[in-house]
C-alpha cells in the first residue's frame, strides 16, 4: 500500500494528476517522491506536499485537507484510491477503471467523462458530477458515481452512459442534456430537473416539481428499475421496485428538445396515487 | 449547445422588423438604443420606421422602457428559462399544457401569438440583458435564448444579441477569443491556455480563495462582486489600473492612476455588436495609458526566465 498525508495546505490549487492508483502502481519510493505536481504555476515534487510512505502498489491511501488538490485519480485505470478527508475538483476524471472512495466531501467534475470504474463519496459533493466538459458533447460513458450527500448544479451534464445516485438534495439542472444513463436521486432535485435531455433515466424517490415541457405518460412498474435495484443492492443502496411496495409515475421529455427521455418519480402504496389531473 | 446566431447593429438598423428584449431596461441603461438602431430608424426595407416595427419587452417589473413596447410580458421571476423552454417547444409544434404556461405569469394564447409574430415577421431580432444572465439558471437562461434565436431560423430570420454593460467587456471578450479561443475563464498556468468558467472564472477564484495576488483593469469587482471575493481581494496583493479612485483601489496595495480611454487615450473600443470602434483621444492627459503601464510591467517579467520547465506535460484533453 502506497500511503501519503498532506505536510502542508496548498496556498493555491494544486494539480496532482499524477497521484493516480495505475501510474503509482509501477514506482519505487523514490521515483513516487519525485513525480511533479502544479502548485498553481509552480512545478513541485510530490514529497515537498506529501510525506510518501510504501511503494509498488496499487492501493493509495491519501489524507489531509485535500480541498485544493485537484485531478486526483485522474485516468486511473485500476487500483484502489482512498482520502480521508475532502478531495478537490475533478477527482477520477476521465477514469477508466478502478475504484476511489471519499470518507469527506469531493468538489465539481467528480468523475467527468469517466469511462467505467466506481468512485464512492461519503460526503457532498460539488456540481457537474460526472459532467461533459465546455465544448465537450459527451459526459461519462460508463461506471458508478454514488455521492451520499447532496450534489451541485449540473449533474451528470451531458451524460451518454452509466449510473450516478445521490443521496441528498441536489441543485438546478440534474440531467442537463443528457444522452443517456440512469440518474438515481434518493432525495429529490431543487427545480429544472432534466432540463433539455434527449434520452436516459432519471428516478426520484421524492416528488420534484418538473418543467412544463414534461408529460406525463402513465404508472408503471418497469422490470428494469428491478435490475438496477439488484446491482445497487451490494453496494447498499436500496431502491424500491416490487409493485406490492407502490409504483413509478412516469414523464416523458424533454419537448423542447427532440426528447426521448424519462423521468420516473415514486409513488408509495400507502399514499395515494394522485389522480391524472393534479399533475 | 446553439451558439450565437448574430449580427451588426447596422442590419437591426435597416431589417430588423421585431425586436425582443429579454431582460433590460434599454430606456434608463441604454437611452440611445431605441433611437440609433432598434425603433426609430428608417430604411429602405422599413420605410415607416417605429410603425414597420414591432418591439416586445419581457422583464419581471414595469420599467420605463414598457411605454416604448407594442407588448409588454411581465415573466414571474425566475421563470425565464421555463419561459424560454415553452417557447421552443411551441416553437416546434409540442403541446404544452396551459396551466403549466400560466405558472411563468404569462397567458398561454398570448404566447400563442408571440410565437406566430416571430414566425411570421422578415427579420426579428432578441437582445438579452442582466435580468435573463445574471438570475437563477445563469448561463443556462442565456444559452435558452440564443437557441431559440437559433431555432427559429428554420422559419425566418432570427438573431440574439446580449446586451453589454458598461466599459469595453465586449472588446475584452473579443481579445481573449482571438489570441486564446477562449472568451473568458481562462488559465495560463501550466503554460498555455485552458478553459473552464466555475473553476477559473474571476469571481469563482476569488471567492474559492483560489489565488494569492490579483491584477485589475479597468473593472470594479470591489463594487459588484459577492462579499467573499471582495475580502479576498482585501487579504492579496491587490494591483488597480483605473483612472479613479474605485472601490476596489480602497482596498488595494496598488492604485495606478491611468488615462482615460477614450478621452485621454487613443486605443480600440468594441461595441455590443463586436464592431471595433477606434479612440481618438480629445485631451492630453499627465498619466500613462492602461497599454504603457501593462507593456513596461511585461518588459520587466520577460527579462525573466519563462517558468515552465522544457520537458512539462501538457493537461490538453487528448493526452489520455
């Protein structure tokens, strides 16, 4: 196991995208010790922020006040990379494989335009998650984001593939032009969920006040919410499917784009199911 | 993304048969709009001028510019971008529920008949203010309206144009566009240009605390920014280039007292449109220009060694 702990709190961001599980895997101490990070326009070695222990491992333990460190993990490919403490923007972007767990907070573009992998946040987390980035037309392709706190502006903007599941309240604009994917909210969106999504899937466990250009469409239970419940299921989340538990009201948008997208919102048996023309 | 479907304000000048202004007041912020380009104007193609026009004003109250309007839509606040979302999918023939457009203040056959008249006009024309991209949603409501604007050219004409403040904010836009493809959110440290605005525009850097000296010309972030970023500026080093005293040189290391462009200073300025207007400078004035001050600080730093070493990667998108 590779551990490192933060000596010092940058003065300004710092661009750690080499502390990555896949690049680290292959490196002595020294050559560790000697990986250049960016502390804003100043190249630095990584043992002048990190006291570096361990090495030739894939497994990467960092703690500290990570809040200013940015791209950590970014493009990993395998390997495990855990923080204690809260980790910075753009935290396993671009990832393609592996796994990165927070016990602390994360800030935007967590997992931006990853590929496949799972990054776990214990905490919050900023907006963007698992975002396009400006200019880009596609967010992730693939892989699990799970934030256990409330998320920003922009979730999963732009997204082609993959799931992403937020525990608390997120902000404006979850879904925003999205291509694809499934988006797992366990405690509603602030307003402008899905806003201009041209196809995926967004869930909602509470009510969410949708934009006039959603209808919609019918009550259902469809089997695959029961598949992605089986796959959350190891990871300990729980979505309800089964139809004794109650059903989804399912709205089809986005129509003022071409919209094929759906959101689906739960309705549990015990409440009553709002009659067609209160929505 | 739409981007910006746009023109000269020459042509609203001599086609522009409907104007729609999103957002501003240009009655009290921009008295000479309506005269010079946008109403009173007559052309060859609008013989009659104010009677072959047609302006809409949108806005969340009754501002002064409301007299000048053929319609006025007051938009409950913070509704814009649901607004805007109807429109486009009435725009494309989608049925929206009435009472969901009842919800943005606005009545469902009076958008009924806006859309008709932005199909149906020769040249129409949007101009967005502060009320649309400075409110709840930002940047999603300004990019709303320039793919409305960029939308209906599948029936008509249809331009969107935002409308700048004060100072040269578009000449800055422009600079940076050219000489780095980016407008405006811009880094330079690792040595080339990158761009993000959230994580490197000026008011996210200086409110996440994100930088430890600041130079400012020709703005007065003192003045208009949140509370954290103004203590921010008053923790740095602070530099200003101003030709007054603002509220940003209070709290500023440095003030350099400049010549006023324009009035003492020749240079290039850039109207909304992005037409380049040259400066020719009425007065002489004891103090040096923004230009002098920049390019002698430059001197200094380029006897400097660069700082990036030879062998640094680049962060460009395509390196993974």
């Amino acid at each position: 196991m590779i551990r490192l702990t933060l000596k010092r709190p940058p003065a300004v961001p710092l661009e750690a995208e080499v502390l990555s599980p896949s690049l680290l895997a292959g490196l002595s101490h020294t050559e560790i010790c000697g990986l250049h990070l960016y502390h804003g326009k100043r190249r630095m070695r990584v043992d002048e922020f990190f006291d570096v222990e361990g090495e030739r491992s894939s497994t990467v333990d960092i703690t500290g006040d990570l809040r200013r460190v940015r791209w950590l993990g970014r493009g990993m490919t395998d390997g495990t990379l855990t923080i204690h403490g809260s980790a910075g923007m753009h935290l396993g972007a671009r990832m393609k494989g592996g796994r990165i767990e927070v016990f602390g907070n994360a800030d935007d573009w967590v997992g931006a335009e990853m590929t496949n992998g799972l990054v776990r946040i214990h905490g919050h987390a900023g907006g963007q998650i698992g975002g396009a980035y400006r200019g880009s037309l596609r967010g992730m392709k693939n892989g699990t984001i799970i934030v256990e706190g409330t998320a920003g502006l922009e979730v999963g903007l732009r997204m082609r593939r993959g799931t992403i599941v937020i525990g608390g309240r997120v902000r404006d604009f979850c879904g925003l032009q999205m291509k694809g994917g499934t988006i797992i909210l366990l405690d509603g969106a602030e307003i402008r969920t899905g806003a201009w999504m041209n196809r995926g899937t967004i869930l909602s466990l509470r009510s969410l006040k949708l934009l006039p250009t959603f209808r919609f469409a019918c009550y259902d239970n469809p089997t695959f919410i029961g598949v992605h419940a089986r796959f959350l299921k190891p990871l300990g989340i729980r979505l309800p499917h089964a139809p004794t538990e109650g059903s989804w009201a399912r709205y089809c948008g986005d129509f003022c784009v071409p919209g094929k997208g759906e959101i689906f919102i739960w309705h549990p048996a015990a409440a009553p199911e709002p009659a067609v023309s209160e929505l | 993304m739409g981007g910006k479907v746009t023109c000269t304000l020459g042509e609203v000048k001599n086609r522009a048969d409907f104007i729609v202004y999103w957002g501003g007041n240009p009655a009290e912020c921009h008295p000479r709009h309506f005269t010079k380009y946008t109403l009173m104007q007559k052309s060859r193609w609008l013989p009659r001028g104010r009677k072959d026009r047609t302006m809409v004003l949108v806005d969340i109250r009754e501002t002064k510019s409301a007299k000048a309007a053929d319609i006025f839509l007051q938009v409950r606040p913070g509704c814009d971008f649901e607004l805007l979302s109807i429109l486009r999918a009435m725009v494309r023939d989608e049925p929206v529920d009435p009472d969901a457009v009842a919800e943005t203040g606005i009545a469902y056959d009076v958008l009924e008949d806006l859309v008709r008249r932005m199909k149906s006009c020769r040249f129409g024309c949007m101009f967005f203010g502060m009320g649309l991209s400075m409110t709840r949603g930002k940047h999603m409501n300004s990019a709303a309206l320039l793919t409305l604007a960029a939308e209906l050219n599948a029936f008509t004409k249809f331009v969107a144009m935002p409308m700048r403040g004060h100072g040269n904010v578009t000449g800055a836009d422009v600079i940076m566009r050219w000489q780095t493809g980016y407008p405006f959110g811009i880094t330079f440290n690792r040595g080339y240009p990158r761009y993000n605005p959230g994580e490197f525009s000026t008011v996210d850097v200086l409110v996440r605390g994100d930088c430890d000296a600041a130079f400012i010309i020709g703005a007065d972030p003192g003045a208009t920014m949140p509370q954290p970023a103004i203590d921010h500026l008053a923790r740095i080093p602070t530099i200003v280039l101003d030709p007054h005293v603002t509220h940003t040189s209070r709290l500023a290391r440095v003030h350099i007292t400049t010549a006023p462009a324009g009035i003492a200073a020749p240079g290039t300025a850039y109207r909304m449109d992005e037409i380049p207007l040259p400066l020719k400078p009425a007065l002489k004035s004891p103090y040096p220009t923004d230009e002098e001050i920049v390019r002698r600080i430059r001197e200094a730093v380029a006897t400097r060694p660069f700082w990036m070493p030879e062998d640094s990667p680049q962060m460009t998108t395509e390196q993974l």
